[in-house]
C-alpha cells in the first residue's frame, strides 16, 4: 500500500499555484551574492539549502543542518557531459517551488511494520545556455536525512550523453568516515583521506583509484553520525566515493567498468563504460545523508533508503515470502536433498537451497535447466513443498544471461520459490540495467531473487520486492573478525539487506557462538542463511540447545529498537516479530559489559530466555553458548556481559 499526497507549501519562490518564481534580491544583497532557497524537514529539525550562483562559472551548492549543527558545509552540484562540460555552473535559474511528500507505506517485509515517508522537498530549475538542457536540483528534507538528486526535464535532441555527476559531501572539519572497497575492511580516515584497501581478489577490470563503496559512515567531532549513500539506482551506474578538493569532502564517482568482474565469474564484456546515455525527461537517484545524534540511533532509520525508492512494479507482491534457508551442499543427491528437508524441518526454516554445480559447472555450456544425473528436482521440490519449505536453485551469471527465458519457464514448472544468482555484476549502466531485467523477469514469474557478489543496496528491494537479499558484503565466507562484524552495523547492513551467511561451531570461526546467534537479530536480511558449511550430519550428535534462537529468530520485523553501540566496538538491537521480543548484542575482541534497559518491552511480565556467552575459552569459537531464564518488566534493567569476540541473544516472550 502506497501513499503519494503532495501538498505544496507556499514558500521561498513558490506560488500559490505551485508556479516556478525566481526567488526575490533583498535591495541590499551585493550582485555577487548567492540567493538561498531552503526546504525543512517536517519535525522542523533539518534544514537544506541551495546556493545559487549569481555569477557565470559558479556550481550550485547544497548545505545541511540539524538542530543548528553543520551537516554539510556548501557543496558542488553538477551533472558531468560527454565532452566534460559540467552541467550546473552558469546555467539560468528559472525558479523554485517547495511541496509537501507523504509516501509512507507497508512494505511487505522490513524493519518496521510500515516505513515513515513524509517528507518536504525543493526544486530548482535551471536551463544551461550553451546546450538548452533544462534541468532541475531536488532537494530532500525527511526527519531521517537529507536527499539530492537531479532531472533532466528537456533536451533539444531529448537524448543526453552523460559522463558522469560531482556531488560533494563537505563535512565539518574534523568528521572521520568508515569506508571500504570490494568486501574488503574498514578504513577510518578524513573525508577527504579515503584510500580503502581492496579485497585481494579485486581484479584488473574494475575502477581504479583511490574509491570507496557505498554507503560511507561518517562522525563528526560533536558525534553527529550520517550514512552517505544511495536509493532509486535505474538505468544509471552504480555510485562511489573519491576524496573530494580539500580534506573535508568526499565527491560522487560513477562506476566504469563491473565491480570484481574477471579471473573467475566467467566470460564477458569488461570494456570501459564512462560515457552513458538518458531520455529525457530522466531523473538521477537519490544521493541521501541519513542521519542522527549516534551511529547506534541510525540502527533504526535504515527505512530511508527504500523509502525513496521508486514504489513496486510488480503486479502482485501477496506471494513473496520471506524466510531462513539451509543449503544442501555437494555430492548432490536425492538421499542428500531429503536429508536436507528433514533437517530444515526440523529447524523451523523455511526454504532449502541447492548451491553452485547442481546443474553443471556454471561454464558457458552449462544447463541451468538440467540437474546433474541422480538429481530428481521435480520430486525434491514436491518432497519439501509437502514439509512446508520452499525450494531455491543457485544460477551462475553465464546461464542467467544465455537462458533466462528457459529457466523461468523451466523452474515454474518444477515449483522453484527461488532464485540465488552468483557473480553477478553490477557498476555501469549496462550491468545495472541487466540487474533489473533479471529480477523483474523473475518477479513477472513469482521467483524471488538473491544476488551475490560485488553489489551494493540501492532501495531496488522496494521497487521489485521479489529482491530479497544480496551479498556485497564480507561475511562469512571469509570468517571476518568480530571487530568486522560489529562495524557492519553501522555501514553496509544500514543500506539494505545483508547476506552475511551466518554459521555455527565452525572451526574457522574467529567470534563466540553466542556472536553468530546474535547475527540473526543484529543483521537485517528478509532471506537469512543459517548453517551455512554444516551438514545435518552434525547436528545428530549430542545436544544443542542453543539452537532454538535460530528456530525462533524471524527475518522480518514490526519494529526495530536500538539499544547500544559504537562501530568497531558494540552493538546491541532489539527488534520485535508479532508479540515477541528478539535482542541481539555483539562485541569487538574485547570483552564488554553493557547496560539495557528494557522499556521497550511495554507493559507485564516477559520470560527472558538469554543466550549468553559462558566462561572465556582459549579460542573465542571454543566458548560455550550459557543458556539460562529469568522474569522482567520493561522497568528493569539488565547487563549483557560478553566474552571477548562475543556475544548475547535474549528471546522475550510475554507472560499471560
């Protein structure tokens, strides 16, 4: 259900009728002075401004402030041509107009049972004297952050060719961002400092340079934390960040060629894309600073991104079902894949996944609508679907993009629920646009669609709901440390769904059990992967107790509440399913003892069942998962103690 009411508000250079009026000169202002048109949140908090040069040559420059504090100091804004011409610096201004944006809405699967979307917005326009190109500056003001973006209304030819944008991002002097690279870890530096590392498998054909990934985390010295990034990503390259002219900002970088997209992902076109085309009329995506007073309060916000998303676009959404998968692992068989029902059945789960090489190598003479010999697909499916589990098939990049057709075809007729693609690329126009295509066929077909590899959430979820879940992130597939894990929080899982994969009793491990139970309430992901290198095998000998969190923990929520946290160091988040409780709690390598209270739980007596770590072992993976129970109200306060690369869930069930 979407709402979209405008109401426009009669102010700096708006009309009653909403006409665009050229905002009036004080008699006094100098000739060189900028005029100022500014837009307010609704809760009257945040304030963006838009500077508009008086003088040829000039960009027009946004700036931001909440609560009277500097959010943004004034910042370039412009569109870059193909001959590098910079769309913005002495074009014409026309007049601006602001309007009031309701689009809150229920979003089939979130954070929270429905999504704030009110919001006031600015538009400016400007023509460019030199190419007739009109074009408008949007500026956006939710109680939750900031937004820009620009739109291309009229062109001579109507097509423009574009290469590329420069939206800074000056933040005040001293500000520390968190950046990374291709999955790789997190570097803290000035905005203008920012060199992260690439992941070691980063390979020759993608963007070189000093760049960072979406979205950035950045701090400023009075603690006022911000999450740069994006939403509303169609038909345009993928953002990221490049240090900007001075040590205090950060400028938008277009993608040229696919992230991490050679050595091992198949074949392909890598050519370079710099250079990109639009019809008018064509509006850019979103370049949004959330923000708020801590990083830990931005827990709760991470609705924006999808909020400012193009609504759904799929005819019928009532069939998405969100869920946790078990993977059913190589040698492929019928007796494995039964197997794996019985175990995911037995977990409470939802869906069983096959993995890479059920249908061949994923080369490009591979079948991806033929299972290897022994594989009874159509019986496996029927055999789950009969336990109440849902069926998703892995598909490498190659087959999706030589059989889409016969593979959805192929896949309803088994009753596949699913679809996890792998090495997917994503960066240029091209990739971004075969990206869509891929999910929207599959959401026309109801399959649902997860993707991995070296992506980056853009609110696509919102627009095709069908896309549950993506990677992009350093999860457990490379068992990241639990500094890594605790810094997520606040960086890459606020931007969308993260498909960490989370394990247990694993022998690479580097964090507690107790930290992977806490994963499932901590990260947000609609599809959410458990066991993610066992077997069911495993789980027959001995007990495991400590198991019922993750046959409780849902991957949806009703609201999201968070408690605690600094990045790199903790995190603590408490987030309800219906009318229970679930409290996640993680720490770096150092052992912590944090303080929660408990009045988000409402009124009466909860049962609190805590999943705690118990005493130190000599690996943090050795550390047993302490369960014990105990009576409280939302007036109590408790004390989550963790190990070192530790952790704590709490189920809280209310009492009758």
């Amino acid at each position: 259900m979407n709402s979209n009411r405008r109401t426009l508000l009669l102010g700096l250079g708006a009309t009653a009728a909403g006409s665009l009026a050229a905002s009036p000169r004080p008699a006094h202002a100098a000739a060189t002075e900028p005029q100022r048109v500014s837009v307010t949140s609704p809760d009257g908090r945040i304030t963006v401004e838009l500077l508009i040069p008086a003088e040829k040559g000039y960009h027009p420059r946004w700036s931001a402030r909440r609560a009277g504090e500097v959010m943004l100091e004034p910042s370039d804004l412009a569109l870059v041509l193909a001959d590098g011409r910079r769309l913005g610096p002495g074009a014409k201004f026309l007049g601006s107009r602001t309007e009031s944006i309701d689009g809150s809405w229920t979003p089939p699967y979130g954070i929270a049972a429905r999504y704030d979307g009110k919001a006031n917005q600015l538009e400016a326009q400007f023509e460019d004297r030199r190419s007739r190109i009109r074009f408008a500056v949007r500026l956006l003001a939710h109680n939750d952050g900031i937004a820009c973006r620009f739109v291309l209304l009229s062109a001579p030819r109507k097509r423009v060719r574009l290469g590329g944008e420069v939206i800074e991002f000056r933040l005040p002097a001293g500000t520390r961002v968190w950046t990374s690279r291709d999955e790789g870890e997190y570097a803290i530096t000035a905005p203008g400092k920012i060199a992260p590392v690439p992941h070691p498998e980063l390979t020759a054909s993608t963007d070189k340079g000093a760049l960072a990934d979406t979205p950035a985390l950045a701090q400023t010295s009075s603690g006022l934390a911000m999450l740069l990034c994006e939403s509303d990503r169609l038909h345009y390259p993928r953002m990221m960040f490049a240090p900007g002219p001075d040590e205090q900002t950060m400028v938008s970088r277009l993608m040229h060629f696919p992230g991490r997209a050679t050595g091992y992902s198949g074949p392909g076109d890598t050519h370079a894309a710099p250079l990109f085309s639009v019809d008018t009329p064509f509006t850019t995506p979103w370049r949004v600073v959330m923000v708020a007073d801590t990083p830990a309060a931005l827990i709760g916000k991470a609705s924006l991104v999808p909020t400012l998303a193009t609504p759904d676009r799929l005819d019928s959404d009532n069939w998405i079902k969100p869920g946790r998968a078990f993977r059913i692992r190589k040698p492929y068989s019928n007796a494995g894949a039964m197997d794996g029902i019985a175990f995911a059945h037995d977990r409470k789960l939802d869906y069983i996944e096959f993995d890479a090489q059920w249908y061949g190598d994923g080369t490009d003479p591979s079948d991806a609508t033929r299972p290897i010999d022994g594989l009874d697909m159509e019986a496996i499916v029927a055999a789950a679907r009969a336990k109440g589990l849902g069926t998703i098939v892995y598909v490498d990049r190659v087959p999706a993009m030589r059989q889409l057709d016969a593979i959805v075809a192929t896949y309803r007729k088994w009753g596949i629920a699913g679809i996890k693609f792998g090495f997917i690329w994503e960066g240029r126009q091209e990739d971004v646009d075969w990206i869509y295509n891929l999910v929207k066929t599959c959401g026309d077909n109801q399959l649902l669609v997860n993707l991995h590899d070296n992506l980056r959430p853009a609110g696509l979820e919102r627009t095709l709901p069908n896309y549950v879940a993506l990677e992009g992130v350093r999860g457990n597939e490379q068992f990241p440390t639990a500094r890594h894990n605790v810094t997520l929080p606040f960086t890459r899982a606020l931007a969308g769904p993260i498909d960490y994969t989370i394990c247990y009793d694993h022998y690479k491990n580097q964090t507690t059990n107790a930290h992977q139970l806490a994963m499932a309430a901590v990260y947000y992901n609609p599809l959410t992967f458990l066991y993610w290198y066992d077997t069911p095998a495993k789980y027959r000998i001995g007990a495991w107790p400590a198991l019922r969190w993750f046959d409780e923990c849902p991957t949806t929520w009703d609201e999201t509440c968070p408690l605690a946290g600094a990045p790199g160091e903790y995190v603590a988040v408490a987030r309800r399913h219906g009318p229970r409780w679930f409290l996640g709690a993680m720490t770096n390598e150092e052992a912590r003892k944090i303080p929660v209270s408990l009045g988000f739980l409402g009124e009466g007596r909860w049962h609190a069942t805590i999943f705690a770590d118990g005493d130190q072992a000599q690996e943090a993976r050795l550390t047993r998962v302490a369960i014990s129970t105990r009576e409280v109200t939302a007036n109590d306060q408790i004390e989550v103690s963790m190990q070192p690369s530790g952790g704590q869930a709490i189920l809280f069930e209310k009492l009758i």
